[in-house]
C-alpha cells in the first residue's frame, strides 16, 4: 500500500472478462474458496460478479498485492476479452469485511 502523511492508500481495479466455458455452480464455488483464503493472505477484499459467462471484478487493496492478482487474471487461459475499465487510489474508508460470493 502507499503511505502518505501517515494515512495508507488502498490501489483498486475494476475489469470485465468473458469465460471461455460456462461455470457450475460447484466449479465457481471452488474458485471462490481458493479465491478468499488467497485474496484474505494478501489483505485483498473486492467484488466478483458473474452471470451467463460475464465476469465484472473489482479487486482492492496494498498496491502491489492487486497489481500481482490482476497480471494473473491476465494471463488466466480460462478467461479471454478482459478489458481494464478503471484503476484508482484512494485512502481507506472502514472497507466492509465481505466475503466474495456469488448468487
């Protein structure tokens, strides 16, 4: 994370992507488990949208922790048209502990 003035800064991305092959609900559910228990290690909260194979994911957290998932999630085989959509910092706001999950 960026430190200014003794405050962090939180790094946030938001991309969109398209899955090669339609998730079930067991494999999404595996994708979530693996997801939280990495995501929690590297102080990572965020948000994951999926439906009919459409992926919208907004990843927060220490900059270079968000910076290393998102060239993974680049270079996921699994996924392809991701497109960037926007990059931000921004100092920390009580940010909800929230599990990823999906409905």
């Amino acid at each position: 994370m960026v430190t200014t003035k003794g405050s962090t800064v939180l790094h946030s991305v938001l991309y969109v992507s398209t899955a090669q092959v339609l998730f079930t609900a067991p494999r999404m559910e595996e994708l979530l488990a693996k997801s939280r228990t990495s995501n929690a290690r590297q102080q990572i909260t965020g948000l994951l949208l999926y439906r009919d194979g459409a992926f919208m994911q907004f990843l927060e957290g220490p900059e270079g922790a968000v910076e290393r998932l998102f060239r993974r999630i680049k270079a996921d085989e699994m996924k392809k048209c991701k497109r960037f959509i926007v990059e931000h910092h921004s100092p920390p706001c009580g940010m909800l502990r929230i599990s990823l999950g999906y409905h």
